[in-house]
C-alpha cells in the first residue's frame, strides 16, 4: 500500500492491518549474470511489500574466488551487488562450495521466509548431471515460498 492510499485508507476509517505474528524476511540470489538485477528489484518489491527484511546473498564458490573469477564476471557481480545495496538490501557474501549448500545454509540460519532466484543459465545437460540449486534449496527447506524470475531471452 502507498503512503496515499494509506492516508485515504485512514480518513475513510479504514484500520490499518495488523503485521504478521511471525515476520517475513526475504532472501534474494544475487549472482554475476546479466539478468541478476531483474531478480534484485524484484525481490525488493516483494520485500516493500511484506515490510520485510531483506539480504541479497551471493555465494562465492571456489571458483568464483578473486583471484579466479574473469573480470567481466567481476564487474557485473559488483555492479549487481551495489544495486542491491542501493534499494536498501543487506548484502551477504557466503562462501560454500557449491551455490546450494550456502543459500541453505544462510536460510536456514537467518530464518528466511521468501527466496528470489534467478531462472538458472545451465543447459539442461548441466541440470540433469549437476541438479538444479532450486530443487536442492527446496528439498532442505520446503517452508520458504520461492519465486523463479525467468531470464530475459533478449539478454541471451
């Protein structure tokens, strides 16, 4: 709701809905790839909306190290990391060794409610040999409400 719909709620006497017993707080997947700010503003919306707290949690694997990652990949991950900070996300760097184990990880210790992925850019020869992060985040924590953000076919 807007601070106007808000005030016109109010002055029709209207009462303001109560928060939720239990608050919502939101975990975007922020990665190096190009569609990576769809996902972010997206799960900023999403949080706006529940009044939530919100991380935008980049898991850096093995080889996505520093002194590994290519410095393209550098500069769009830094780029996306500083839009998310821009609309007031809390960025977290995780490191795991494999993308899946540390969203779970930091899910589960942060108590998050909400997930925002980005549409994987695996073929899916790579999903059907190496699994899908998703489905691995989801058979460890089933409670979450997940939200897939499709990839932008003109970026690819």
């Amino acid at each position: 709701m807007t601070v106007r719909e808000l005030r016109r709620a109010t002055e029709a006497g209207w009462e303001r809905p109560e928060p939720a017993p239990i608050p919502e707080r939101v975990m975007v997947c922020v990665s190096s790839n190009v569609d990576a700010p769809r996902v972010i503003r997206k799960g900023a919306r999403i949080a706006s909306r529940l009044g939530a707290e919100w991380y935008a949690v980049y898991v850096e694997t093995p080889r996505e190290q520093p002194h590994r990652i290519h410095p393209k990949d550098r500069d769009i991950l830094a780029t996306n990391i500083a839009l998310a900070e821009s609309l007031g996300a809390t960025v977290v760097r995780v490191k795991a060794a494999r993308t899946a184990e540390g969203l779970i990880a930091f899910a589960r210790r942060e108590g998050i409610t909400q997930v925002v992925f980005g549409q994987s850019a695996r073929s899916w020869w790579e999903l059907f040999w190496r699994g899908s992060t998703i489905d691995k985040f989801l058979s460890v924590v089933p409670d979450a409400a997940v939200q897939v953000i499709p990839s932008d076919a003109r970026s690819a």
